[in-house]
C-alpha cells in the first residue's frame, strides 16, 4: 500500500507488517529480507519508509505506571498525548518532549528527539530508564546505559537501524499546574536574538519563532518564548478538540508574498519589547497539533522541514550567512524555527550539539533542493550537522561531514548483523 | 454501570471497543481463549481508566463448555460485544473441507452457542445489550471470500432473530457491519483509504449506537450506500463480476 510520512513527499508502495506480541514480531523479523519501523510517521522525510515497514503504532498498551516514583513503562507504538492524558492529572510531565505529542515512544527514542528545554534536560532518551529491543537476529534484550552501552548509544538516535522497540521505560518531570507562565521577548535583529536567548537561558523552556524573509538590518528578527510551569494546583487537564485542514492547499496559495506576509502581522502583532503570558500545555508545546493535517497547506506535492545546527562558537557567523541566503532565495518559511541548545550526548547519531538549531519548512517545489544543496555547504563550512528525522535529500558526503561517530554506528551495526536487517531509504541514501 | 463483556478480546477491534466502552465508565472483562495475551490490555485499561478489567479463557470452539462457563461468572454482564472474527483462506477452504469448518464455527456456530446462554439470561433479567460484529461480507457472497461472508451472512440473520425474539423483553441486539478495517487481520491487503476506518473509529461508532439504542450500524456509515449499490446488482451481471 501507498505508505508516506509527515512530510507526504516521497510517496512509496511498501508491504505493512503489523504484530501484536514478540512472537509474531519475531516471524516477520526472521522472514523479512529488510524492514524499517514506522510509528505515527511523524518524522518528516524518509527515515521510515522502505518496501517493507513494521507497524509499531498499535503495540500501543500502557504497562505500570508508579505515581509515586513518576516511573512508566509502556509498549512503545504508544503516542505521547496518550500518555500525557494519563500523567498530567495525576501531577506528571514529559521530562523532554519535541513541539508535537503526536509521536510513538519507538519514535522518540530512536530519533533522540529534543525539545525546548534541551539546555536543561538534554534529550529524550535522558528521560528512559531502559528499553526492550528486538535485534535483527530475533532476540530480544533489555538495554541500558549501564548494562549494554553500545547498544544504547547506538539506538537513541540511531533512526531505527539497530532494531525494533518494544517497550520503555520513562522517569517523568513533576508538576504541579497545567499552565505554564510565559514571557515573549520581541527583538529587532540577529544579535540582539542572541542576546535574548542568553539572559534567558535560566528559564526550563525557550524557542523563537524567526522571521526568516526579513532582510538587512531586520535580518534574524525574533519573538522569543521562554516559560516554566506554574505551582497553582491546577491539574484538570483535558485535551482539545482538533481543528483540522480538510484538502490539499492549491500550489499557488504558499509563496513569497503571502509568506511575507503571515510572518510580518505574525511579528507585529506582538507590541510589547516583553509581554507575559498564562497558556496551557497544549498552546505552549503543541501549537501545531491543535490544527490536524496541517502538513495539507503546503499542497498535494508535499513539504520538507530542513534542520541543521551549528556549534555555539560559529553559530552567530552562520546563521547570519543562512538566513542571508534564504532571505535572498525568497522561498520563505511560516515555520522558522530557532533554539539554543545544551551539551551534546555520547550517542552516534544523536542530532543536538552545544549551540544554535534553525528548523524552516519549505515546500516541495522546482529550485528548492538547489538552495537547500547551497544551505549545506555553508553548515558543513561551520562545522553543523543536518537532523535526519526532518531531512529527505541530504548527500552522503553532507551528512557524514556532520557526524563523526558514523563509522562507529556503522562498524556496530554491520557487527550485529543489523545493516542487513534494518534498513529505510534514508539508510541507503546516506550509506548507514 | 457494571461490566461488559468483550468476546474475542484479542482483536484490535476489541481493544478499541473494550478501551471505548473502559473510557465511558463501565468495567470490563475480557474473554479470548489465551488470557497471557491479553494481560497487557487488562493493565494499560486499568491505567488509563482506573476501571475494573478481569480476565476470563474462553473456547469459543468449545461449544459444550459454554453453559458453565457463564454460570460460572459472579457479576453477570450488563452488556457483551462479540469481536469473534476469522476470515480464514477462502481458496485452502475451498479446498480443505476442516479449513471450511473452521470459518464457520468461528464465525457463526461458536457464537450462537454463548450467545444463546447470554440472551436466555438477559431474557429472565428483562434487561442488558448485546452487539454482534457481522460484516458486509455477509450481505452478498463473492468468490474470492464466500465462506467467510456466508458465515458472516448466518450470524446476521440469526442477530435479526435474536433482535425480534428479546424486543418484548427489553434486550438491545445491535448488529454490526463494518465496511474495511485496518486490523492485524486485514494488514495485507491493499484497502481504499476513504473506505477503510481505525479500530478506534468503529469502536466510537458503535459505542454511541448501542448507548442510542440501534438495531444496525453500518461503519464507516457510507458502507450503507455501497452496500445497496452492490446488492441491486442483478445476479446475471454479478455472477461475471469480480469484485
């Protein structure tokens, strides 16, 4: 069947192989030349596509959940929304979570997604206490840092090439309100963004939003949300209902102009140098999911998200030259978005490193992969790396530049049989 | 609210409708003829609601075994959803005369065993629902999966039955045909995506009729329409046809 992800480009017919425990899991391991997990198909490129894809999403059981301890164990096809509905009334968080709830555990692990508190708690798999794995042999072990290293620095981040995940277990972040207090911080330009986001690195949460077609002296203008949660007791959380986006956007809708456009009453709406805000969970980690199929307003063509970070000494120099270049294409992104992140971990592929991320959404269309082509010699000349889990078309070369434990990941992998076994097109493409 | 009981509860159908039914108040129970499988279910509803889940082994092949299986059971439900469903290879069945079988006393002859312990019970106690997932298949037989459909078309009639019989006592029989639904079952086939629906819509959608009362639920509901379209094709013409 037609099998696509976030991003909805490209589209491939693949076989879905679906289990409901490890023995039925273990038949389709065993049998299958090579296969990719698949979760919620959140990640945004081609990093779970592949002719033959495991269906983790509805291995999705909640297994022991310790309210003291904030410990949960979980199958890991389940969503993170459904854990949250669980866990916030009874005073628990999410210690890491990305901008969307609408993710598997599976998911989360093996891209080692981050959110914004990267700066304080690092990323996802900080949060996992250990995990079940199925290797490619069909044994299925229980990993951890301590117990089996390799094996963990190999699967966080590891873009499910090492196995398929079956269950995790979280140590949670307590809570004690649904709300959160949020300061936005408006700045006129790049270096005054930098500045903001130093004298805010105090707060547990922080990401801006930038304006990424303003030009010159506006170049790298920003709002700038940092938060913490707030201590009122206040735990009745329900999520809401879903708006959605009912077709495909027509091509024409999205361009220079009504980009320019959305980002300029986007920015000026907010008048205040600094304003503060009471919001709750869901309007301040997941804006976007309260609108369903949002990926549709980028047209039937699809879209694809470009990630790269750059290490703090050239982050100022770089993003200076990027936004330059993306300002001067005028393929503009509602969607920019930027962060400064903490200390990197020791596993091989994880995407974070000390320094700036910028994240753009740009649709699929003639010319685009050109200017991203160009984007990546200026990360590689900085010394950055592209984030796998939104990327569809980065080189070889691009990527390996980007990440020097690879040939660590790949020696482990071909050791235990797994290069063999577990396998996306993002795999082929990159040679991993 | 009391408890429902869910037969063939390691369907992904009966999960969703066992979390749907756990989510709206009642406890559950959870029947299927290995009760290890279904321990991650029992926990992640007792997670989630905070309900009573309590396992039960049932053979739905075991026909003797029925009478006492339900006797056997202390808080006797107030409703039962039957997930049973086996959809066998129709060409090994064609073939294989105890593959044959096997459809239809899954599919049919199993459930007219239990069902007929339950509805006698809920008949005496003038009170309960009971919900049989049938399917479209029943409605017309096609080559490539005709045993399936013409047990699945039994089960139907004999709902239809139980539905006339139990209406003087206050019973509600729901009827239950899904179009395509993506389950471990059907993970196989190629199915049209606006023609197929999640477990967890179906089992929504079934919730809300049963609570209404109604007799026949086609889910997605357009299987209604394609359903009549299919039916009024006249035999001439259908017997070249495959679809």
């Amino acid at each position: 069947m037609k099998i696509e992800s976030w991003g909805r480009y490209p589209k491939v017919f693949g076989t879905v192989h679906r289990f409901d425990n490890e023995k039925t899991l273990h038949s389709i391991v065993s049998e299958q030349k090579a296969l990719i997990a698949y979760g919620n198909g959140r990640s945004y490129g081609d990093s779970a596509l592949n002719d033959n894809i495991v269906h983790t999403r509805p291995y999705d059981c909640l297994l022991a959940f310790d309210e003291t301890e904030g410990l949960l164990h979980v199958q890991a096809g389940v969503l993170l929304s459904e854990i949250l509905d669980v866990i916030v009334p009874k005073g628990w968080f999410l210690k890491v979570t990305p901008g969307t709830k609408l993710i598997t555990v599976g998911g989360a692990i093996a891209s080692d997604v981050h959110g914004k508190n990267h700066h304080v708690e690092g990323c996802f798999s900080e949060s996992v206490k250990s995990f079940r794995i199925m290797l490619a042999n069909g044994e299925v072990v229980t990993c951890s840092r301590e117990k089996t290293p390799e094996l963990w620095r190999a699967t966080c981040g590891g873009m499910g090439l090492t196995g398929i995940i079956l269950e995790a277990t979280l140590s949670l972040k307590k809570i004690n309100s649904q709300y959160i207090e949020q300061t936005t911080i408006k700045t006129k330009n790049l270096r005054e963004t930098f500045e903001a986001f130093e004298s805010y690195a105090h707060m547990p949460y922080s990401v801006a939003w930038i304006d990424c077609l303003a030009a010159d002296s506006e170049r790298g203008r920003c709002l700038l949300m940092a938060g913490d949660f707030k201590d009122d007791g206040d735990l009745d959380y329900h999520h809401k209902t879903q708006k959605s986006i009912p077709f495909n956007f027509p091509d024409f809708a999205l361009n220079n102009w009504s980009v320019k456009a959305f980002n300029r009453l986007y920015y000026s709406k907010v008048k205040e140098r600094v304003s503060y805000q009471i919001v709750d969970i869901d309007t301040f980690f997941y804006p976007l999911d309260a609108i369903g199929h949002w990926n549709r307003i980028y047209g039937k063509q699809g879209f694809t998200q470009y990630q790269f970070i750059l290490p703090k000494e050239t982050s100022y120099e770089g993003l200076d030259e990027i936004l330059a270049a993306i300002a001067e294409s005028g393929k503009g992104s509602f969607l920019a978005v930027l962060k400064l992140y903490g200390k990197e971990n020791a596993n091989y592929l994880s995407f974070p490193m000390e320094g700036y991320s910028l994240a753009l959404d740009f649709k699929i269309e003639k010319g685009l992969f050109k200017l991203l082509d160009r984007l990546d010699t200026i990360v590689v000349k900085y010394g950055g790396r592209i984030y796998l889990t939104k990327d569809v078309r980065v080189s070889k070369e691009v990527f390996e530049q980007g990440y020097p434990q690879i040939e660590m990941f790949r020696k482990y992998r071909k050791e235990q049989g797994m290069d063999r076994k577990f396998q996306s097109l993002q795999s082929k493409r990159v040679g991993i | 609210m009391g408890y429902v009981l869910i037969v063939g509860a390691k369907s992904d159908m009966a999960k969703a409708v066992a979390r749907e039914y756990a989510k709206n108040g009642y406890d559950i129970y959870l029947a299927a003829r290995d009760t290890e499988m279904l321990k991650p279910l029992a926990k992640d509803i007792a997670i989630r609601t905070e309900c009573n889940v309590q396992l039960l082994a049932l053979d739905i092949l075991d026909f003797e075994s029925h009478q006492n299986w339900y006797a056997e059971i202390e808080e006797k439900p107030a409703g039962v959803v039957c997930a049973v469903g086996y959809l066998g290879e129709q060409t090994a069945a064609q073939e294989d005369f105890p593959e044959a079988k096997k459809i239809i006393d899954t599919n049919y002859t199993g459930i007219v065993s239990l069902f007929n312990v339950i509805a006698n019970d809920f008949e005496r106690r003038k009170e309960g629902f009971i919900v049989g997932i049938s399917s479209v298949a029943g409605e017309r037989g096609r080559k490539s999966n005709y045993i399936y459909g013409s047990a699945k078309a039994a089960f139907t009639a004999y709902l239809s039955g139980l539905r006339n019989r139990l209406y003087a006592s206050g019973v509600q029989v729901l009827t239950v045909k899904p179009g395509f639904v993506a389950t471990r079952m059907t993970a196989h086939m190629d199915l049209p995506k606006h023609l197929t629906a999640a477990p967890e819509e179906v089992a929504k959608d079934i919730f809300r009729a049963q609570q209404k009362g109604k007799d026949i639920l086609y889910t997605k509901w357009m299987w209604r329409w394609v359903m009549l379209v299919i039916r009024s094709i006249p035999e001439f013409q259908f017997k070249k046809m495959s679809i």
